[in-house]
C-alpha cells in the first residue's frame, strides 16, 4: 500500500473504514462535528445517511444526560482513551427512544504537533447478547424463587471425587455449612436404605433420572428426604449429578396420620353397620311377634264385639288398638327396609305438622297419663326420609313424657326459626332437666342415666335421634341446664327446606 499514490490510498483507506463490519465515527471539536461516519456508525445513529457535517451533540441529543458527551470532551480535554463495556446507550430510532447495549471505544487522534484534534468512535452492538443474557438472569430468579418456594436444596454431586456440593437449604437438611462429602452422606443414611440410595446412583446411567425416597438420621432425628436429579449435559462436566432435594418428613407424618384415619373410620363404619344389622335383628325378631299378636287379638276383639252392639265403647278401644298396631307394624317395616338397603339416600317431602300429629295420635295414652300440652308452632315441609322424621321426634316427645315432673302438668313445645339461612327447630318441656356433664354422653348408644327401676328404656333413643338429625346432614344438641327442663335444638342446612 505504501507503493500507492497518497490519493489513492486515501481512497483505500475509506473504503475499508466505509465496509467495516462495526460502527466507526471521528468528531472533532467541542461540539464533536462529525468528519467521518461509516455505514454501520450511520445506521446506529438512526438518524438517515445525510450527518457528515453535522454536530454530534446536535443528531443525538438524548444522549446529553447519558454522560456521553462528558466522556468524549474528556478525552478530547486529557488526551486519553475511554472504554466502555456493556454500556446502555438510549437511542431514538423512528421517533421512539429505544435502548441499546454497546462495547465501544473514544480514542484520541493527534495532530503532527501531538495535540488531540479529535476523537475516533469505535463500538460492537452486543444489544442482543445483553437482553439474552438479562432473560437468562431473570429465568434463574424465577427458578430460585419456586425452588425456596417449594423448599428445595439444590445440589451436586460428583461421583468422581466423592463430593457433593448444595444450596444453603439442602446442606441445612443436614445441619452443614459447607459441602459435605458423599461418604458422609452414606453414613447418615437410614441403615435400611442405604442400598436403595447406592442402587439409584448406580443405575443412573442406565435408567437416566435419579429418583428415591430415603430416610436420614441428624443428631437422632430421622427425617424423609426426596432425591430427584440427573447427569449434568455439560461438557466440562462429566459424572456430575445435578437435582432437588427435599423435605418430606412431615408429608410421610401427613400420610401416616390419614392412613391410621382410614382404618379408624372403617371400624367405626363396620361397628356402625354391625350395629345397624343388629338393630334390624332386634326388630324383626323381638317386635314383630308381639306385634302379630296384638294385631290377632284386636282382630278377634273387633268382632266379638261387633256382634253385641250393646258395648260401642270397647269396639272403639279396639279399634285404637288395631290402628296403633298397624302403625306399628309400618313403622317396623320401614326401619327394616331403611337398614337392609344399607342407608340409601332417601328423598321425600315430609310434612312435619303432619307427623306431629301421627306421633300424638300413637302416643295418646301417655299424653292423657301425663296430662301432657304439646304445642307446635307452623312447621315447614322438608326433604328427607319420612320414616326417620317421624322416629326423630317420636323420640324426642316420647322422651320429654317420659321425664316428666311429678305431679306438674307436661308441657311441651316445638318451635322452628330460620338463622343464617339454617332451619332451627327446638324441642323443649318442664320435665326434671339434663345435667351439664351428661349433655353429650346422653347421645352415647345404651347410655341410661337413671335405672330401669326409674325409668324403662333402652337408651337407644337419643343415640338414634342423633344419627338421624347428622344423616340429613344436621346436628343435634342439648342445651339446658339439670333442673330447668331439657330443650334439644336441632339446626338443618337450608336445602332441606322444601
């Protein structure tokens, strides 16, 4: 090139600046007029070919609080470069400010008398490197969020050197500071899985991912830990096993705890269904029969009777004797069938004014020994089993007369109220009361708190009336105190209500 004549080696000389692959500029002056500016310099400004001439302040001036300036007059001032790596430069690109990353260079150009006349522009656009790179940093603090979100410990291990080196948390399940060596590992490992945990290293190679539940004993404390990891792809990184570990002690606990639920539940469900059973036995074996019999007889009293028609009045007493047995024997029949269809969901209209009314009529004799006033006020109609409403409040009343006070009058009453859209209903009387410590053992099956002597019984009634009430989803309670009557709220959700 020196064999060259000058022009033409001026014109070489642009022609390569011109073609550089990278932007290259020359300013000169405060104002950094712009002398020379190559293609890629031109399309960085963003500003159209026609800047050659122009002030550099002028083409760009949003760059005056990006202290760009300030550095090139620096080095205009002083004589001595300026680097820059990596720098954001904010650029209007067609009429939109736009950001841009640039490794780029001012150097000072001498004139023949050593003094700086201006300054040569040379950068690399690495805009897509740095928002690469920014997506990559913002990926990995996603992934470290989720995996302390998830109480993880990441970790590795290699095989080759026997160590294993792990997030804060994953050393933590240890009660470590600082990496932990393989064979320790292998020594707190629950004797009992310790070759569940070296089959898995060694069949990583084979099966591909490392997965394992093991257990591992810290300063007598046994804890469940999830291993799940794989072969590191990186080249430089042969043998090494990356992956999450993970706390499961109190999920093992969680499981066991439901498990032990489980089984409880199914015996409680098999007595309940033995008892059920035995329930069922009771009445078609101990009931019916004397139930035939008084059905016989009030058969065989009904026509005795009508053939003198001098004695109306124990044709009517037969006649109450022959519906109450009747009653009876489809009260029985109900039950039987309910309990040997094994509690199926049973849907009806049950009006309950009706069946208050059918429980007064069975239970006429005791009202009349009692003396007894039950009062009701407009009850609704609800969905549920008619059979099972009926035996819930036969229970109820049956038990208010049955502890009644002596020589008092029974008075009971049956109130219903809507509350936070729950139907209430309340079953209350004058009778001797409830103690407080038997306000929840009543409902215990065979639970009596008086003597047959006192009182006769099974002590299944209130038992049964609870398993009613929950069967269509209520709850049943007793909320007086000894000495002030009994009163049982029975609350029901509202789409019970028909």
């Amino acid at each position: 090139m020196t064999n060259l004549p000058e022009s033409m080696r001026e014109s070489v000389l642009r022609d390569v600046i011109d073609t550089a692959p990278f932007p290259i500029g020359v300013y000169t002056g405060y104002n950094m007029k712009i002398v020379l500016a190559n293609k890629c310099m031109i399309k960085t400004y963003g500003k159209g070919p026609d800047v050659i001439g122009t002030n550099y302040t002028e083409i760009l001036p949003e760059l005056k609080n990006q202290e760009i300036f300030e550095q090139l007059r620096e080095v205009l001032h002083t004589g001595r470069p300026f680097e820059a790596k990596n720098a954001r430069v904010d650029i209007v690109v067609e009429g939109i400010l736009k950001p841009h990353y640039f490794n780029y260079n001012f150097t000072p150009i001498f004139d023949v008398e050593g003094k700086v006349y201006g300054v040569m522009n040379t950068a690399a656009e690495v805009t897509e490197l740095n928002v690469a790179r920014q997506q990559t940093i913002e990926i990995e603090k996603r992934l470290r969020l989720a995996v302390d979100a998830a109480q993880l410990g990441t970790f590795e291990i290699d095989t080759d050197k026997g160590t294993i080196t792990g997030s804060k948390r994953f050393l933590s399940f240890f009660e470590k500071d600082s990496e932990i060596s393989l064979s320790d590992l292998n020594g707190l490992i629950y004797t009992e899985d310790l070759a569940l945990w070296q089959d898995a290293l060694k069949n990583l190679t084979r099966m591909g991912d490392l997965n394992c539940e093991i257990r591992a004993a810290v300063n007598d404390t046994l804890y469940w830990l999830r291993f799940s990891g794989s072969l590191s792809e990186s080249d430089n990184k042969e043998n090494i096993i990356v992956g999450i570990a993970q706390d499961i002690t109190q999920q093992k606990k969680n499981a066991q705890e439901l498990l032990q639920l489980v089984e409880q539940r199914t015996m409680e469900l098999r007595r309940s269904n033995d008892d059920l059973k035995q329930f069922g036995h009771v009445i078609s074996h101990d009931l019916k029969e004397p139930v035939r019999k008084i059905l016989l007889f009030s058969d065989i009293l009904k026509q005795e009777t009508a053939k003198g028609q001098q004695m109306p009045r124990i044709s009517q007493y037969a006649n109450k004797l022959n519906k109450s047995a009747e009653r009876l024997t489809e009260m029985i029949d109900s039950i039987l069938n309910y309990s040997s269809a094994g509690s199926p969901e049973v849907e009806e209209e049950v009006d309950l004014n009706e069946t208050i009314e059918r429980i007064k009529e069975d239970l006429e004799i005791k009202i009349l020994e009692k003396s007894a006033v039950i009062e009701h006020s407009k009850l609704p109609t609800v969905k549920g089993s008619k059979i099972l409403f009926h035996q819930l409040f036969y229970n109820l009343i049956a038990n208010s007369l049955k502890f009644s006070r002596e020589s008092f009058d029974s008075r009971i009453k049956i109130q219903c109220s809507t509350d936070e859209g729950n139907l209430r209903i309340t079953v209350s009387d004058n009778g001797i009361g409830i103690a407080p410590e038997n306000s929840i053992k009543i409902f215990n099956a065979f639970e009596r708190l008086h003597s047959k002597d006192q009182y006769e019984g099974t002590g299944l009634g209130l038992s049964l009336c609870k398993k009613i009430t929950e069967r269509h989803n209520g709850q049943l309670k007793n909320i007086t105190a000894d000495g002030s009557g009994a009163v049982f709220e029975m609350t029901f959700p509202s789409d019970i209500l028909s």
